[in-house]
C-alpha cells in the first residue's frame, strides 16, 4: 500500500495562523511541486489562508497522465467484479471518515456543515452505485447476415481519463468521475478546483488506502492554464470529464479537439421554477427556498429565475420574501445556519454586480441586496428576491451563481414554458402544479435535462444528469453516465470451418 504523505493530512488542519501544505498524488507518490510553488486555500467565513497546496508543472502532469496509461493496461485486465472490491472499500473508508471528510469540507467550501454531511454521505453512495455495475457493463450479441457468424458490440475502457471538478461540490462531483471511470477499467487523473482542493486530496488518500493499484488514479493541483490545460490537450487523455462554467466547456472543446479527444461537459444552468395557481402553495414555497438558496445559491440546479402565476404572485412573492429572510446566516459550523458564506470574494462581488445592475434598471428588491450586518469577516451575502419584467435582462438569461432569486409574473402557462426555453442554458426545471394536463405538457415541452415536477433535487445516483443546448455534453450518474466512460468495439466472428463471404475476389465464384 502506497504510504500516506506526513505533509498535508486534512485529518489534522492546524489552526489558521499556521497553514499547513499539501501534496500531490502521481504514480503513487505524494509529492511536491517542482517549481516550489504552492496556491493558498482560503477559508471563506473567515477569510484567512489554512492551507497551502502546490501548483504542478507541466511536466507532472504528463508523468502523472504516463502513469495512468501504464497502470490502466492492468487494471483493465481485471475483471469488473475484482475491480468492484476497491470501490467498495473506498465507500467504506468515506463513511468511516464521514464526519471529518465533512468538516474539511465546510471549511474550504463555506457550506453549513449539515449540507457537508449529505454531501459525503453522496460521494460514497457514487461509489457503492457504480461498483454494484461490475455485472451489468453490458454490450450486444446480433445475428449476422451471413451464415455461421456472429456480431458482438463490446463496450471497453476509454483509456486513461482526465477529470476536472469544480468547487461548489468537491466531494460529490469528484466521486461521481471517479467511480463510472475506475469500474470500467480507466485509470485517472483528477484536477480539483484551486478553491477546495482539500477534499478530492482526501479522497484520493482514501483510494490509496484501499490499495488502489498504483498510477491507477493520480491527482495534481494548480491553475487551469497550465495543469488544465496538459491534460486536455496531451494526447494520452482518452476522455476529459468536466463541470464547470460554460465559457470553461468551450475552452475545453477547442483545446481537446486537436487530437478529437471524447468529452463529458457539465456545464452551466439557469433552471426555470414555475409555480401555477393550482399548487400547493406551502409546499411550493419551501421548495421554492431551498432551491434558490441551497449551498448559498451556488449550485448548477438551483432556482435561477421565477415564473409565477399572476394570480397568485403577490401573495407568493410576500411569503417567499419572509421564508427568505428568516433563514439564518452565519458560521458555517453552526447547528442552526441555513446559509454560510459564498466561496470566494470574487464570487461574491459577481453577485453583488448582478444586483446592482438590477436596481439601475428600477427593478423592485423585495428583500436582501446586500452584506448582512456584523459580519465583519466572510464572503457572505443576504438571501435576495428582486421583482424582474424583462426577460432578456441579465438577471433572467445570464447565471448568477449565488442567493439571488428573480421573480417574474406569468399570466398563462404556454408563456412560462416559453420564457422557460428562452436560455442558452438547459440543465434543471422545476415545475409546480397539480393538474395532469400541465404536467405532461411541461415534461414533453419544457426543453432541460431534467425536470422537477412538484419536488426538488438533488438528483438521485439512477437518474442521468444532463443538459440540453449549452448545459453541456454527456451524462453523469445513472446508466447512461457509466457508458460515457466506455467505447463501442465491434467484432465480427466467423465461426465456419469452411468460411466464405459472396463478395471477396474474384467476383463470382464462392
């Protein structure tokens, strides 16, 4: 079993005043930055460097991506079912660490730590999901047309797969890469967000842990210019599995295509919330505040923009706004905080620009709008609501990423599945009404990956995570995501003992 760094174990964050540095993880070994350079993780409630993580050159990043491509050969000579055990074990070795996973969690992402622990206890549900797969990576057996022959369409491994993961999940999002990945024979090599590096670093000491065979799965850290970079252009990378910004996914796109590398992108959303005269209207409502404020706001499925129902938008926009403002902002480690902090003071200051712009243009804050009082440390920003009647503003087509909730009324239904579908994006919906006719028209014709029709997410490891339009590329979870992860291979077999094709030369003559 590879030995564990004595540099850089989150088991043991010391206090603030002493960040404390970590490694990267190729072929291995937990290793430094050949450039000695390290990137700072900050805590976003306080606004104070804990940690230090090193920024890899390019140079490591192809040895890493050499050491997966050595690894994989064997590791795809297993059989699913022994490469099942691993995951197995990782999954136990998450839930054994739950509340310390959890912990390091909140501190470099901001989340309340209750969110934390839902999101560990994901991570290794991804893991349990996929390696229960180890019998059901299944292709095809067709009949030829031709006598004595047999067509097999096997699914194999891509090869050697570059995962690049954002911030706002780190534990999840890292997971649900890694595990489709590893129990279809790849061999990995993972980039987390400069932000919150420090989960996917101890997930992989986990992996490692598990006796995960060596250059199996790699890590390195650093900046997407350079780390990013090598691994979408280097020519080893079979596959680059992303989430993040649509504008990244373009980048990708470009810089993969010089050696027409395979992508899975999970881009950008901006989910429409539509809620009609018929709903149940407290049930609605506090749906409607999780999924806008969830995580801060910075989830890729939140509640981006309103359409309400103009018979009922005053009375919900009233109890909307004071669901909204009795939520609790504070220490993220706190047993009763609803909101923590935003992840970072650019983040923030993206959001603040959003709704300043909105007042400009004489839209209505109904609440928020502002940095709560007394918070003098933290990137933290009130729950807002803001009454909007332009649908080509900013703050209905562009995303936000943050507590901010535009509301805008309806008066029928064809209009709000219109409005709905006039984005660049098509990634999450959420649909709130009682009548049949509604939902079955909102499932066929509202034009998103996923539709939430009277309930809310996150989705479930069975459903496939997907986009429409520039939400992005592929899948994640379900069947469908494992599949990504794999290439068609067609084999025809000829079985005679006198073989014979009609159309082989000379013509005419079997």
């Amino acid at each position: 079993m590879p030995t564990a760094s004595k540099v850089g174990d989150a088991s043991g964050i010391r206090s603030e005043s002493r960040p404390q540095t970590f490694k990267m993880y190729i072929d291995g070994e937990w290793v430094a930055s050949e450039k000695e350079e390290t990137l700072d993780v900050i805590n976003p409630a306080t606004e104070q460097v804990f940690a230090r993580v090193p920024k890899a050159s390019s140079e490591q990043v192809k040895r890493a991506l050499e050491a997966a491509e050595k690894a994989q050969r064997k590791w795809e000579d297993l059989s699913p079912y022994q490469r099942a055990k691993f995951l197995f074990k990782i999954a136990e070795l998450i839930r054994r660490d739950r509340e310390r996973l959890s912990r390091i969690l909140t501190k470099e992402e901001g989340k309340p730590l209750y969110e934390s622990r839902l999101e560990i206890d994901s991570a290794a549900g991804n893991f349990e999901f996929y390696a229960e797969y180890a019998r059901r990576i299944e292709g095809d057996v067709l009949p030829s047309d031709f006598p004595k022959q047999t067509i097999m369409i096997l699914k194999i491994p891509v090869g050697v797969v570059a995962s690049i993961t954002p911030w706002n999940f780190p534990s999840s999002t890292v997971a649900r890469k890694l595990a489709p990945a590893l129990i279809t024979g790849n061999a990995v090599v993972t980039k987390p967000s400069s932000n919150t590096p420090l989960s996917s670093i101890e997930l992989v000491r986990l992996a490692a842990e598990a006796d995960l065979p060596r250059g199996v799965l790699n890590l390195v850290t650093g900046s997407g210019t350079e780390v990013g970079d090598e691994l979408v252009t280097n020519k080893i990378t079979g596959l680059v599995t992303m989430t993040g910004s649509t504008e990244a996914g373009r980048k990708i796109m470009e810089r993969a295509s010089g050696h027409v590398g395979k992508l899975i992108l999970e881009l950008g959303g901006k989910a429409p919330f539509i809620v009609w005269n018929d709903a149940d209207m407290a049930w609605a409502l506090k749906c409607a505040v999780w999924a806008r404020f969830w995580n801060c706001g910075q989830t890729c499925i939140c509640a981006e923009r309103m359409y309400i129902d103009e018979k009922i938008m005053d009375k919900f926009v009233s109890a909307f706004a004071r669901a909204a403002g009795s939520l609790k902002i504070g220490n993220p480690f706190g047993s009763n905080t609803d909101l923590g902090p935003m992840v970072s003071e650019k983040e923030r200051e993206t959001t603040e620009n959003f709704v300043e712009k909105a007042r400009e243009e004489g839209d209505k804050i109904v609440i928020g709008g502002s940095e709560p009082k007394g918070q003098n440390k933290g990137w933290f920003y009130k729950p807002t609501i803001i009454e909007n009647n332009d649908q080509k503003s900013p703050l209905i087509q562009e995303e936000i990423f943050g507590p901010v909730a535009p509301v805008m009324e309806v008066d029928s239904f064809d209009k709000a599945i219109d409005y709905a579908n006039d984005s660049i994006y098509g990634l999450s919906s959420y649909i709130f009404t009682k009548d049949n006719a509604r939902i079955l028209k909102a499932m066929h014709r509202i034009k998103f990956g996923e539709s939430y029709i009277n309930q809310v997410g996150p989705e479930q490891f069975q459903g496939a995570h997907t986009g429409f339009r520039q939400s992005g590329l592929g899948a994640e979870g379900s069947k469908y995501g494992l599949e990504c992860y794999t290439q068609l291979k067609t084999c025809y077999i000829d079985w005679d003992e006198r073989p014979s094709l009609p159309y082989l030369f000379p013509y005419g003559k079997s």
